[in-house]
C-alpha cells in the first residue's frame, strides 16, 4: 500500500509542514519511504506507525468492502 504521511510541526518558531509518499504495510505497521538527499546517498526511513484513532483500519475495512482491496494491494492515498 503507498501512503502519504504529513507532518506538521513546530521547530525554533518556523512552521513545518512536510510530506512523505512512501509504502505502508498494514501486517508489519511500517511506513517506509526514501529520503532524497542531495549531496549524500539516499536513505531508506521506516517508522513503526501509532494510530490512536483507528483510521488505518477503518480506510483498510472501507475499501476492502467496497472495492475488493486486500492487504496485499497497492492502494495510493494523496493529500
């Protein structure tokens, strides 16, 4: 599954507002995504992702019912 995650956030009184297109693997919980950097070597981030408020499960319910998606799917969500 890819994912757009957004984060925003505040750091030395500048607003951060950044996105990152990247893979979410809904067995594992893991979004992964490339870090562009220019001068040094790509990186490859993974973040164990913490969803209080069920959100995941219930878009992963939503389209599973509707459309057929499965777990194994790649499914692109934009912002």
């Amino acid at each position: 599954m890819m994912l757009v995650m957004s984060v925003i956030g505040t750091a030395a009184k500048k607003t951060l507002n950044k996105s990152f297109e990247g893979q979410y693997v809904r067995s594992t919980n893991t979004f992964t995504y490339v870090k562009d950097n220019l001068v040094f070597p790509n990186k490859t981030i993974n973040y164990t992702v913490k969803d209080d408020s069920g959100l995941l499960d219930q878009i992963y319910n939503f389209i599973g019912q509707k459309y057929g998606v499965t777990d194994t799917d790649v499914v692109v969500f934009r912002h």
